[in-house]
C-alpha cells in the first residue's frame, strides 16, 4: 500500500512535474493569482487534516464501543444459565461443552479492532476532507473571474507540456504503459 493511499500524506507530483509546474506558476500566474491557489491549497490541505484527525478519532471510539459492547454481551453470556447436558428420548445423556472460554473477547481482536476501525477512520475522514476542501478552494478561486480564466490558461498550459513530456518519454521507452 502506498503512502499516496491516504489523503493526508498526498503531498507531491514528482521532482519534474513539480519544476514544470513551478515554472507555469511563476511566468503565467499573476501575484494575486499565485496568493489565490496559495489560499486554495491551504483550505484543502487544513479539510484533510481535520478530516483525517476526526475520522480516525471517531474510529478510535466506535471501536471503544464496540469492545465496551463485546465485553458486557460475554459477561451477560458468561453469568446466564446455561444447560449442561442434553438427554435424548432413548434416556441417553450427553454432556455439552461449556463454551465460554471461546467466546471471551481476546487482545488479539481487541487490536484489530482498534487498528481496523482507527485507520478506517483516517482513510474515510481524509477523503471527506479532501472532498470538501477541494469544493472550499474552488468557491473561493471562482469569485474572481478574471483570476479564474488566468488560472485555467496556466493549467491547461502546464497539462499540454506534461502530455508532450509523457509521450517523448513513452517514445523512448523511458516509461512502461502499465500493462
């Protein structure tokens, strides 16, 4: 698993693509353009940020809850009557086993529940942040028209030069198709 799975640790596009889109940014971007995506990008990064740290806090408590839950159905279990034998029409009797010890919550599940539902947490709060920050940031580049349409020229001219690199790197075979 990729440490680009998880939200909050998407941080880069690469040593090349980072100098070409930093060169697009500094000749086609005005300042007040530049402090825009600046902005943009904060509110995105700060959404992803709490997103994660809420997603996993959250996950951390239901799994709290859920082995507070464990815990006191095995101890209603462990206190119940139970039967201790059967006996069949014949007269025979056999004796059951006494299944308590199987159904006592463990350490080992205790773990995988906090680590399950803890990074399950950090993987869909993330996500939601990453999501809802995206929207912040493009409400807030979208309030200036003119900065808008300078911003979408810079970036369909970064994206042309990107695909003329990706394909003079596929014609050398520097870089596999994914196949």
């Amino acid at each position: 698993m990729s440490s680009d799975s998880l939200a909050l640790f998407r941080k880069s596009m690469g040593n090349e693509l980072g100098a070409l889109a930093e060169q697009h940014y500094q000749h086609d971007l005005q300042t007040s353009d530049r402090d825009a995506l600046k902005s943009a990008a904060s509110r995105v990064s700060m959404h992803t940020t709490i997103g994660s740290v809420v997603g996993f806090s959250l996950g951390l408590y239901l799994s709290y809850r859920l082995r507070a839950n464990r815990t006191a159905m095995f101890n209603a279990f462990r206190t119940s009557e139970k039967p201790v034998a059967v006996q069949f029409a014949g007269g025979r009797t056999e004796n059951l086993p006494d299944l308590t010890p199987m159904l006592k919550p463990s350490t080992f599940g205790d773990i995988a529940t906090y680590t399950l539902f803890g990074l399950g947490g950090l993987f869909v709060g993330g996500e939601t942040g990453l999501l809802t920050g995206g929207l912040s940031a493009q409400s807030a580049i979208k309030k200036d028209p003119e900065s808008k349409r300078r911003i979408e020229t810079a970036f369909r001219k970064f994206r042309a030069e990107t695909l003329r690199l990706e394909a003079d790197q596929l014609e050398k075979g520097q870089k596999t198709l994914g196949l």
